[in-house]
C-alpha cells in the first residue's frame, strides 16, 4: 500500500485499480503523547508500534498526526493484541477470523495510527437488514466474527466493532474511525449505518433501573454512557435495546443498544458499489 496521510480509497477487492473512492479524511492533528513507551504516570505502554511504513508526517510543530486507512493483514498481531487490552474479560478474535474479514469485505475494515502505533480498530459487514431487524446477538449477525453474514446484496453498513487504546481515548480516534466508516457507506452507496452498541456504563446503576430506562436516561442528558453518548453525537439514532447481545459483556450486563446513521445521499435509483463489483465480476467470467 503506498503511504499516504489519509483515509485510504476503497479498492475492488479483485482488482489493484481503484473503483469506488472515498473523499479523503483529513489528517488529524494531535497532541504530542506521552514519552514513548510510557503512559501518563510513567508507566510501560503496551500499544503495539507499526513496522516498516512510513505513514507518518509532522507538522512545523513536531504534532503528531493519526492516520486511518483499510486494515492489511501485517496489522492482525497488532490489532489483536490491543483488542485484548481493550476487552480483558471478553474473548478476542484470532489472527485467521481477523484475515477472513480482510477477505471478504477490505473496503470495510479500518485500523487508526497515532505516533506509529496502532491504536484503534472499526470492522464492518454488509447486510439485507431485513432479515435481521428481529432481536440478534454479535455472534450471530457476525458469524461468530467470521463475517461469513456479509451479503454484497444488501444496503446497509453493519458495524460490528469499535475499539481505541485506552490510553488516548478522548483523542478522537473514535470520531475518525466512526467517520472512514460513513465514507464508505457513501462511496457504496448504501442506505445506512446500523451498529448495536455497548452500554458499558449500565453495571453501576443496573440494580437502581432497568436499562432502557437508563438509556432514556442518556438520551436526556441525565446520565453519560461512555458510547452511546458518543454515538449520539456522531449523529446515530437511538432505536432500541437487544438483550443479550454479548453475553460476555460484564460492564453491559449483555445488553447493547441499537443505533442507525442515514445516509443522505443515498440514491435508492443505482445499484450499490458491491453490487456493481459484483455484476462486473459476472461479466468477465462469463
């Protein structure tokens, strides 16, 4: 991949030649981090560094930069390593469920880098909501994080994981990866953004109120939830809880709420970009 400071564009995933591109993120510039190799007490960092790519450049000011572009996979040990700082109580992919992704959907698999580290991760699929508008769990819509569901004839972007280092939250990275993801529902031309998100602020009030009252309760501005106040400024629609959505989801109690994004240019008169790819694909073969 040739180095760049932007989102990359989105690639036919048969073909070296760009088919659907996606506007460029601007880079976003940063405060310097902390002392390599250490948090903010001084402590070891255990954010994996990039090998061998020089995606990054500095300002006048010597700022750092964090770049997004489509996850490759000499990024698996990385990303996995860090989902597993992220999520301790919460069993992680493997290296070849992280690369059958890479396969089947890349336009829809980000990484973020901060200071040549990787730091931020968002996976993504596409499916005929229709056939899972009911009450789903993650594995089940995901496959069971094989993205085995992902469906070229359907509308709608499904993100199925959102995760930044825990040291620099609050950076952005959330805001640069949830924006790759809505470029890309526009270069495909897909209707929407669908995504069940954690509540990982339910637990300390789980025995005071049920949660979707709690989630009113975000909604209202009584209550800060550390995503689902962050998604709804990012412009997603609250919709509704799935119950057990990850069982696994101490912090949740295995709840997650259900969150849209419309896609405003969305032309419901052309075909979406996997579709034509995949049209194209037809037509050569035969």
């Amino acid at each position: 991949m040739s180095c760049c400071s932007n989102v990359s564009a989105v690639p036919d995933p048969g073909d070296s030649q760009t088919l659907f591109p996606v506007s460029l993120l601007e880079p976003f510039l940063l405060p310097p981090p902390h002392p390599k190799g250490t948090d903010a007490s001084g402590a070891s960092s255990t954010l994996p560094r990039q090998r061998n790519c020089h995606f990054f450049s500095h300002s006048a000011t010597d700022m750092p930069k964090l770049i997004v572009r489509n996850t490759t996979r000499d990024d698996i040990d990385a990303l996995v390593r860090l989902q597993r700082e992220v999520y301790p109580h919460i069993a992680s992919w493997q290296h070849d469920r992280v690369a059958h992704q890479i396969e089947l959907f890349p336009q829809g698999q980000f990484v973020a880098f901060y200071d040549g580290r990787l730091v931020g991760c968002a996976s993504s699929l596409v499916i005929q909501w229709d056939e899972w508008s009911e009450p789903h769990t993650w594995d089940e819509i995901t496959a069971k994080g094989t993205f085995d569901t992902h469906d070229v004839a359907g509308l709608t972007l499904y993100g199925a994981e959102v995760f930044v280092a825990p040291l620099l939250r609050g950076k952005r990275l959330g805001h640069a990866l949830y924006e790759a993801r809505r470029k890309v529902c526009k270069a495909l031309n897909l209707r929407r953004v669908i995504a069940c998100g954690r509540l990982p602020g339910y637990h300390k009030v789980a025995d005071q109120m049920p949660v979707d009252l709690y989630a009113r309760k975000v909604l209202w501005g009584d209550i800060t939830d550390p995503v689902l106040s962050f998604q709804l400024r990012e412009g997603f629609r609250y919709c509704g809880i799935m119950k057990n959505y990850i069982a696994d989801d101490r912090e949740s109690c295995g709840y997650a709420s259900l969150i849209v994004w419309i896609n405003p240019d969305f032309d419901p008169s052309r075909p979406s970009g996997l579709q034509l790819a995949r049209d194209a694909a037809k037509d050569v073969q035969q």
